[in-house]
C-alpha cells in the first residue's frame, strides 16, 4: 500500500491505494480517513483489484474548502468523478460507510455510466422523499416521541465541531466507543441527545477504544484531526437540507446497478436510519444481497474485516 496526493479537477486528494486491475473506490465516513478501509484496499490488491481509499473533502491530507455551501452530495460526488478521471479510468465500482454509503449511492445514481457497481455499508440507501427538507421532519419525529434531540439536529448549528476540537482524542475514543458492537447495549449511543447535553457528553466518560482499534491506528486519528480539526466533516451534516434542494431533479429515480448492502446487527444507526433491509429492493434493482453481521456495530470494515472482505470479493467476482 502506498500514500499520494493527487491534483484532481475539484481538489487535491490523498489516496491510500494498492494493487493493479478492475478500480474499486472506498469512500468513508464520520470521524475517519481512507485508512479505515486499509483490511478492505490489501485484501482487493491481493485478488487483482486496483484499490484506491481517499481522504474525502474536509479530512486528512485532503484539501478542505472553508464554505460549508462546497460540502454537498453534488461536490462530494463530483470529487468521486474526477478521482476516477484523474486515475485514467472511465469506470469503478464504489463502496461507502457511514457518511460515504450516501455518497456512494448517489455515485452510482447520478453517473450509472462511470459507477457500474455499488456496495453500501452501515447506511442503507435512502430516497429523496418528497415532503420537504429532512431535518425540520428529524427533530419534529424526535419531538413527538420524547427522546429529545437527534445528533445530527444539533450538529447543524454553526460551532458543533467545537464539542470536538476541544479535546480531539477523547472525542474520537467516545465516537468510537459509543457505536462499536464490543459497547454494551446501555453505554451504545441511540443518536438521540436529552436537553442540555451533546453528543459527546452522553457518552460514559471511561469510555474506551474498541477491541480492534489499536494504540498506533488511533493516534494516527488524533493527529490528522488534530491538524485538520472537525469544521469540513460536520460541513456535510449541514448540508442535509441543501442535498435535498439540490436533488429534486432525481426524485424516484432508482439505481439499476448491481448492489449489495451491509449492516452491524448492533449498529445504532439503525435506530434513526431505519432497518430498511427488507424495502432495500424497492430502490436497488440491481439488488444482489443484503446481510446482518451478527454481533458488529457501526464501524463494519474494521470491526468484521475478514467477513465483510469475503461478501465484497464475492459480489465483486459476480460482476
């Protein structure tokens, strides 16, 4: 595996990349870099893919535009099309987690041409929905069942990244700690945030790191979000009602390329995203499984590297 920075036509780009053949895209999410992927970038080098992992828009080694207004899905999906442009080719397959699963889906929604295959993990795909933007329906949902503020409300606010910057490595290890599947079910994160608390302040203050994530791996995390800071990241969260303005020219439209989905049995997000496995083929056409890692969480690719490497090689292989 190798580090390098790329000059794309949007912005300059890190890469983790290795191995020669077919391009597979890793794109991650919130709070990670593209060495989130690396179990996934060895495993594919290895079966003769060229596996290429960013650090995406506002993270890492990775240029970080100051406007919130340039963290779109359509900024965040053109920077997928001129990484591809950029590594000479015309077509990829892409893979995305957390953040980057919506980022991957609408890949392969907006340019089917270029993404001929598409893999989610964590986020199952989610239709534009026709009622208006979502984070006014998010904490009106929240309301009416009392279980106070949905995080993703509070990180609209202009300073949320503050909660963050104020003490890096204890944010991480508590983000971390709070949706791993090793967490027992009372110290997991819901999402949801009682009045006069944040997302970090919910979280046990012994909180610790997760079973897989060793010393070294996580201070390689605190360095780059120590120098880079938390501003670019939650940029993408208050661009929720934006994304829907701007994606109205694809309402019903639905990905026809072959797909698969996976999902942490223990994911907390699926507390608000919804267990949307069983309505997956309504949306995805090309639908070519849908699985539930017994036992993992949030932080599916390290957390199940040897399983989710295997469901991946394998829908791969069925291309």
């Amino acid at each position: 595996m190798q580090t390098r920075l790329i000059q794309t036509d949007t912005i300059s780009q890190s890469v983790l990349e290795a191995g020669t053949g077919p391009l597979v895209l890793f794109i991650h999410g919130f709070p990670e870099l593209g060495i989130s992927w690396r179990a996934q970038v060895e495993a594919l080098a290895e079966a003769g893919y060229h596996a290429v992992a960013p650090d995406m828009r506002g993270y890492g080694a990775t240029d970080k535009p100051e406007a919130a207004a340039d963290y779109s899905i359509l900024h965040l999906v053109g920077d997928m099309v001129a990484l591809v442009r950029a590594l000479g080719r015309t077509q990829c397959v892409v893979v995305g987690h957390d953040w980057g699963a919506p980022v991957a889906w609408h890949c392969a929604l907006l340019r089917p041409d270029m993404f001929r295959a598409v893999a989610g993990l964590s986020v199952p795909f989610q239709p534009r929905r026709p009622g208006g933007p979502p984070t006014p329906a998010m904490a009106a949902i929240a309301k009416r069942a009392g279980l106070g503020e949905l995080y993703i409300n509070q990180f609209q606010a202009p300073d949320a990244h503050a909660i963050f910057e104020a003490d890096v490595a204890a944010g991480l290890r508590k983000g971390f700690y709070a949706y791993d599947g090793a967490t027992p079910d009372a110290r997991q994160s819901t999402g949801f945030i009682p009045a006069g608390q944040d997302f970090l302040s919910t979280v046990p203050e012994d909180a610790t790191l997760p079973p897989w994530m060793s010393d070294a791996h996580f201070q390689e995390y605190v360095d780059a979000f120590a120098q880079g800071g938390f501003k670019g990241p939650i940029d993408w969260y208050r661009n929720l009602d934006r994304n829907w303005a701007l994606t109205a020219f694809v309402q019903d439209q639905r990905i026809l390329q072959p797909a698969l989905f996976l999902v942490g049995e223990r994911d907390p997000v699926r507390h608000y995203s919804g267990q949307h496995e069983a309505g997956l083929k309504d949306w995805l056409s090309g639908l070519r499984g849908s699985h539930v890692l017994a036992g993992s969480g949030h932080w599916l690719q390290q957390e199940r590297p040897v399983e989710v490497n295997r469901l991946l090689l394998d829908f791969l292989a069925g291309l």
